[in-house]
C-alpha cells in the first residue's frame, strides 16, 4: 500500500524557520511529480510548491523568495525548507505524490506561526 507520510510541523515565532518531510513508502517506483500544500481554517486547500521527476520547481507568489521545495528521489522523500515565517502561513501542510496517474496525499503536518 503506497503511502505518503509528512513530519515537521510544529510551533515558531514570526521570522522563524521550519522544514517539513514528506518519506513515501510501499512503492519500488519513484514518485513523478511531489508537491506541498496547505490548508487554512476556513479557507480552500492551496498549492504551495511543487518538484517535477526533472526538478523543475513552482512555488504560490506567496512563498517565493521563502521557502525551498526539493527532493531526494533515492528515497522518495520531498522536503519544504520554509524560512521567514509569516503569521499567515500559518496551516496544515499536506504532501501529495503523483504516481502512475494517481494521488497520493498524507494526512497533514500542522504548522503554526506566532506573531
């Protein structure tokens, strides 16, 4: 059974940093395309980086200049360095593989960030 897994989340002030993990598991094959995403209370879920099989990268305008998408494709992990952490950022972060056409998601890393 493929499973994603993130870790890291946790409590910082304003300014701080965090990286999450995201370790896939129950799979031989390498993901295609991993990603982060979060999710605010009350608001839709949002894409906040993604890594293509070839490394191409995308980040939210919101997150650019601050946090770092990358990967270890070896051990089909992908991290999130986050830097510079904003009151907004604040959410569950979700990481989510793409294998074979299908999606993966984890059960989600909480992120809090004090102002």
């Amino acid at each position: 059974q493929v499973q994603v897994v993130e870790s890291g989340g946790g409590l910082v002030q304003a300014g701080g940093s965090l990286r999450l993990s995201c370790a896939a598991s129950g799979t031989i094959f390498s993901f295609n395309a991993m990603g982060w995403y979060r999710q605010a209370p009350g608001k839709q879920r949002e894409l906040v980086a993604t890594i293509a099989g070839g490394g191409k990268t995308n980040y939210a305008d919101s997150v650019k200049g601050r946090f770092a998408i990358s990967r270890d494709i070896a051990k089909n992990t992908v991290y999130l360095q986050m830097n510079n952490l904003k009151p907004e950022d604040t959410a569950v972060y979700f990481c989510k593989g793409e294998l074979f056409g299908y999606d993966y998601w984890g059960q989600g890393t909480q992120v809090t960030v004090s102002s």
